[in-house]
C-alpha cells in the first residue's frame, strides 16, 4: 500500500526515516495532532526520551481508535526545545518506528505553549 522513496541523486536519510512515502489510491487517512508527553492523569515526565515515550504512546492510542497501529504511519513530525533534547527523541523514536520507516520531519524549537515540554509529535497515517 505504500511505496518508499529514497532517489539515489539525493543524500540518504540521515537517521530511520524515508524521503517520501506514497499512499495507493483509496486509503483511508488519518491526521494525528500533536501529541505533548503528559499522562492522562496530568504527569509530565522530566526528561525528553520519557515525555517522547509517552507521546508515541498517545499516537498509538488514537492510531488504535481508528483500527491502526504504527506500521500504517507515512509521515512523522517532532518538535524538540532544545539541541541536547535530539539524541533522547531518536531514542524514543527507534523504539517505536516500524520499518519501512515513514518520511521525517525533525525539528528544534524554541518552545511550547507550557515550558515543561519538550517534546511534541504530530503523526499521519494510512491505511486500505
């Protein structure tokens, strides 16, 4: 249903992800909003790799509320607040990707609407 696209006239990705992803035809596709890493009861882990953990765990939860799992993921896209927060997020991050990897989007910002945060994580997914 997918098809990955990595041309060799372009630089190979530089971590688990792929240039592009197409979707086939008539797929059904779902648009995950950023997820924060807070718990349902509120908790804000303290370190990046934890509240990253915790976000993919949120993308799972909705990904499964509409019949989905991570391996229906085509695109990702993360936010980190800081350089030193990079390392924690790939961690997290190859924890849960499925292979093939989805296309990638990483970036460092200057923060979140709660300085708490570190990390957010929007998701698309696909599926027949």
């Amino acid at each position: 249903m997918f098809t990955r696209h990595t041309p060799p006239s372009i630089r190979a990705p530089f971590a688990n992800y792929a240039h592009g992803v197409e979707v086939a035809p008539g797929a059904r596709l779902l648009f995950v909003s950023g997820q924060l890493g807070i718990g349902a009861d509120g908790h804000v882990p303290e370190s990046a790799r934890d509240q990253a953990r915790l976000c993919f765990s949120n993308i799972a939860a909705v990904l499964a509320s509409a019949g989905m799992g991570p391996s229906d993921i085509v695109r990702l896209n993360a936010y980190v607040s800081g350089r030193e927060h990079l390392a924690d997020y790939m961690k997290a991050r190859d924890e849960f990707v499925v292979l093939p990897a989805p296309a990638s989007t990483l970036m460092v910002v200057s923060g979140f609407a709660r300085e708490i945060f570190k990390v957010e994580i929007e998701a698309v997914a696909a599926k027949a």
